[in-house]
C-alpha cells in the first residue's frame, strides 16, 4: 500500500496520445502482460522495470516511432543512462518533434545493434534506427524501448504502451486500485478474464511498484497504476483479490483506443 494518495485522473487532458508506430521492423508480437511489465520487477526477480520489451530475432530491424532528432546514438559503457554503465549496451535516444503538454518527449532504443544513425540527424518516422541485438543487460534478443517525458532521464518514464499505436484492431485497458483513500496497492495481481466463445481467456497484469527514485509514473489524464496492451476488444472481467476481499469488475474494451477502469477496495 503505498503511504500517500496515488495522482486523479485529470479530464482536461487527451486520454488518447498514441503518436508512435510500431518500431520493430515486421510488427512486434503481442506483449505478455504479465511476464515483466512497465512498473513491475517480477516479484523480485528482476529490477524496477520503465520500458517495454519487445523479442525479435537478432539483427531485425527497428525504425523510428516518430518524426524526431536523435540525440544519443552510442554505447552507455563510459555513462550512465540506466541502473548503471552498460546497462542498455548500446542505445539511441529520439527527441520526437512533437511536445506533450509543452513537454519534449522522448524515445530510447536501448540493447540495440549496429546503430545506423547519429547524433543531430533528423530521422522520418519509419527510417531504419538500429537492430536488436543482446547489449547490455540482455539474456534474449529483444528491444527494450522507453518513453520519456519532460526530460532525457532514467527517472522520467511513462508507460510506453500508452504511446504505441495498438495493434490492428486491438485495445488498451488503463486502470487504478486504490484504496477509500486514494492510496495504490502496488505489486497487485490483477486478472483480466476475456469472454469468448471458445471459453474464457486469462491475461495478467501487476500494479505499478514505487522505490525511493519514483522512477515510475501514471499518463497525466489517466494515473492508471496498471495497464493490459493489446487486447482483442469485446467483454471482459477485471479480478483482483485484496487484503482478503474478492473484487469483480465488469469491462468492455474498445478497439484502436484506450477504456478507463477502476476498483476502490474497502480500506484495509
């Protein structure tokens, strides 16, 4: 339970900012919702995690999300631009032509390979970036991408699945639980069970983690503290169990946009 009230959402802001396209040359795979999401560690397994992974084979190409200016295209050996020096291996940042809210916004390509462009160098959206590669802290080939806002810094995250168009036809679930107070549980499992006719799917999902840093933080007009990418629009249920209570919530999620939903749990 986190100590002070998690931010509200704020309705003067578009809950819809979905300027990036998908940056893995031939379309990415569905994301695990689940595995190692934005704001989550994997029950300790791993560090606080600020991006999105996205496996591919080695050597496949990434592009530019969006017309922007790349303004880091190097290895991180010698400077630290995650938990540590190498961290990413080798990376790209993009400082996107568009601002947020009189915001610079910013995306890191980070485990990357043979970079293909430099510093100051204006790229169009769909211009050949990089390959994935397994630099750095990599186990598997994948790219690691963040969005950052405000600032190029470790400590200025979103969650990139809220700037990522979806894929085709698919639908973005953005949630709180919180408690009467306002308060996020964070670490909370959270089931989304989808009807189909062939049966009930399951997907997974945890609340955002805080640490000492706030390295993690909820969209403006939204201040979700989890978040499901890429789901099939149609019926669902949001189930979370808290502090020994069962909390159901009904769901329709929407295609190409993003369905708001929340649980308030009886205070502990």
């Amino acid at each position: 339970m986190g100590e002070q009230p998690w931010p509200t959402p704020d309705a003067t802001i578009s809950q819809t900012h979905f300027w990036l396209t998908d940056p893995v040359l031939g379309g990415r795979k569905p994301l695990a919702n689940g595995y190692y999401p934005y704001g989550w560690d994997g029950d300790g397994r791993f560090l606080l995690h600020n991006g999105a992974d996205m496996p591919a084979t080695r050597g496949t190409m990434v592009t530019a999300v969006a017309d922007g200016t790349v303004v880091v295209a190097q290895p991180d050996a010698d400077e630290m631009y995650g938990w540590r020096c190498d961290w990413y291996g080798q990376l790209v940042v993009l400082e996107l032509d568009a601002q947020w809210q009189g915001q610079p916004v910013y995306v890191l390509y980070g485990h990357v390979q043979l970079i293909q462009v430099e510093p100051g160098q204006w790229v169009k959206r769909g211009e050949p970036i990089a390959e994935i590669g397994v630099e750095g802290v990599s186990a598997v080939p994948h790219l690691h991408l963040e969005v950052r806002i405000g600032s190029n810094d470790f400590a200025a995250t979103g969650n990139p699945m809220l700037w990522l168009e979806p894929l085709p036809g698919m639908g973005v679930l953005a949630g709180r639980l919180v408690d009467g107070q306002g308060r996020p549980w964070q670490g909370a499992r959270l089931t989304l069970i989808e009807s189909t006719p062939d049966g009930p799917v399951y997907h997974y999902t945890f609340t955002y983690l805080d640490d000492p840093q706030h390295l993690i933080h909820p969209d403006a007009a939204l201040a979700e503290n989890f978040l499901f990418a890429d789901l099939p629009p149609g019926n669902y249920t949001l189930f979370a169990a808290i502090a020994g209570q069962e909390y159901r919530q009904p769901v329709v999620v929407a295609g190409g946009g993003v369905t708001a939903v929340e649980i308030v749990t009886e205070l502990p």
